[in-house]
C-alpha cells in the first residue's frame, strides 16, 4: 500500500534550492539487449536509459517479463552469452563502461564495488557450504585478508544483519535456516566488501509479508549507514513510495515513464503507470472494484511495431498501432513515452 503521508515527507526534506548536479555513479545510456532466435529488430530490451546518483535509490517498476532482471543481470555481467547480446547501449559505473572491460575486470567489480540481492535465496547460496564458507569466500576474493579475518569479518556482516545467534549461524547450511534468514545471509554476502552500488532484484518476493516488511526495512538501514546506492527492481508501489528518490516504470522491455518519486506518484504521464496506481488497494475505504489492466505482456514473437502497451491501453489510437512514440519530457527530470504526453494537453483524447 502507498504510503501517502511518506510522500509529503519526503517532499518536504527536499524543498530546498537547487544544486548542480554532480556526476551519477552509473549511467546507462541506449541499452538494447537481444535474445538468440527472437524475430529480427526485437529486442528484450530496448533503448532503455537512465542514471542513479550516489547515495540514492532508484526503483524500476513493472510487471513480470518487462525487462527489468535482465537489465540487472546486464549490468552485473550475468547473461549469459549466448544466448543474450547486447546490441547497443553503454553503461558508465564510477567512469568505466561496464560493458568495455574484460571478464577478469569485471568479476574484480562484480561482488566488491557492485553488489547483487536475488529474488530467490535458496537458489543463490550453494547447499553444500556453510554460511560462513560463502560468505568468507568473497571477501578473500576482494581482499587480501587471511581465512580467520574473512570469517570475523562475516560474523561483523551477520550481526549487522540482526540474525540471532550469528556465531551459530556461520556453521549452518542454508537448508537449516528459514527463507527469512537466507535473505539476510543473502544481504550480509552482497555488503561484506562495502560495495558503493547495489542491485536488488525483488528481493522479498518469496517471503511473507511481515519479513518482506522486515528485510526492506534493513536495506533501507544498512542502506543509510554505508550511503551506498541502490537499483531496487520490485512490482510493489508501496515499497516505491517508501524507499524511491527515483522511479523507472519499464513495460515490454522499454522505459515507458521515468521521474522523481514524487513527480510519478502525484502525476503519472502513461496509461500503463496509470493502471499501476489504480490497481493498488488503499488504506481507506472501498469505493468500487480495484482497477486492472487487461491482458499481459507480449511475448518477442508478438510485440507490436507500434506501441508496445498500445493492445492493452485504453486510449490507443490507428497511430498508437503502428508508429512507437518518443519519449518526451513533461516536466523537467519527467520523462513519458506515450503520444499524448502530457495528458493535460490531450485532455479531450484521453478520457
């Protein structure tokens, strides 16, 4: 659920005067990624752009089968290749094209200056070692420390983590401990050497939703302590409205809308994050049916030459099937693609 009064908040915290901004930490221009066998000119992703400042957190949302993990895996050097390729796009971390450098080079990035949190733990951590094994395991990867040293270096990451009993724990299996806390083992592995980005694929999709709650609130903790930058991937407003300074709402594989937190909650410009809004429950009471959004994603084989949202929206036109629309500024740092952004010059053709 969104969190309204966060909101105001946040807005408040920010009203002050404007200042130059300093170089992002990762900027990722025109990327476009194919998959081998996918009909020719459609790409899974596909001239997708965006940056994320230091400090700050920005949240790509969409539905399932977007775009939104393999743009992750993209930039963590993850794909697999084949069958994926990156057809064009560059992406610029701390300077460095992360797409230029060597496997070697990448692998000294990956797992120190970036780090990466995945939906589902019990996939990521290895059942035959402990705990403490693969935790250890990366911070002697990334630094020139003795075994004894890795190991007090992971009981410092378990603690911070809050898992009770952590000296236990170090010895344990991932198979001995519950969902909740192989997320936290999940989360003390991607922080163990500090890493001044990370990359969150949906990482509380399989649990609860008391631990969901409890595991966002301890990124937003550890987040907050170490000013490390984060990319959250999430299908969830209300942990956007919560956690976001930034949002980038990603349908078939493009960013279809792109802005401040509070720019695209108090001011959606696409019919898709329209129909996001309105298919979250409130806190106060029902007035009616939950909106929902017809149809689903199309797969590569059926993907309009047009728009891509264009067969489920409710505003499509003749040149919504068969010209894709550009993407357009709204406001400044607001970015819709869509041909009648801004809504409020096409009042009379969209409702």
């Amino acid at each position: 659920m969104i969190n309204e009064a966060a909101l105001r908040s946040r807005e408040t915290d920010q009203a002050v005067a404007p200042r130059p901004s300093p170089e992002p930490l990762l900027r990722v221009e025109n990327l476009s990624i194919r998959f081998d066998g996918a009909p020719k000119g459609v790409n899974v992703v596909d001239d997708v752009s965006f940056s994320l400042a230091k400090g700050k957190t920005l949240c790509i949302v969409g539905e399932s089968g977007c775009g939104k993990s393999v743009t992750a895996l993209s930039l963590m050097g993850l794909l697999p290749t084949p069958p994926a390729r990156i057809v064009q796009g560059a992406a610029y971390f701390e300077g460095k094209d992360l797409f230029g450098l060597t496997e070697r080079e990448r692998a000294d990035v990956r797992g120190n200056r970036t780090a990466m949190i995945f939906q589902e733990p019990m996939t990521s951590l290895n059942p035959a070692f402990t705990v403490g094994d693969q935790i250890a395991e990366g911070i002697m990867r990334h630094r020139k420390v003795s075994k004894a040293e890795a190991w007090e270096r992971a009981l410092e990451m378990l603690r911070r983590v809050r898992i009770p009993a952590p000296e236990k724990r170090l010895k344990a299996y991932p198979h001995e401990m519950s969902g909740g806390m192989r997320q936290r083992v999940m989360i003390a592995m991607a922080l163990a050497n500090d890493p001044q980005l990370l990359i969150a694929d949906e990482p509380t999709t399989a649990l609860d939703v008391t631990i969901q709650a409890q595991i966002i609130s301890l990124i937003r903790r550890l987040q907050e302590e170490s000013g490390m930058s984060m990319i959250l991937i999430t299908h969830d407003l209300g942990v956007v409205a919560e956690v976001a300074d930034e949002v980038a709402v990603m349908y078939a594989g493009r960013v279809v809308e792109s802005g401040s937190v509070e720019a695209i909650f108090e001011d959606p410009q696409h019919p898709y994050t329209i129909g996001l809004m309105g298919s979250v429950p409130s806190l106060g009471r029902r007035q009616g049916r939950l909106a929902t959004i017809r149809g689903s994603v199309p797969p590569a084989e059926l993907m309009p030459k047009g728009c891509r949202f264009a067969p489920r929206c409710p505003f499509a036109e003749a040149r919504c099937a068969t010209e894709p629309p550009p993407l357009v500024d709204v406001t400044s740092g607001h970015q819709a693609r869509c041909w009648y952004a801004p809504l409020e010059q096409h009042r009379g053709a969209v409702l």
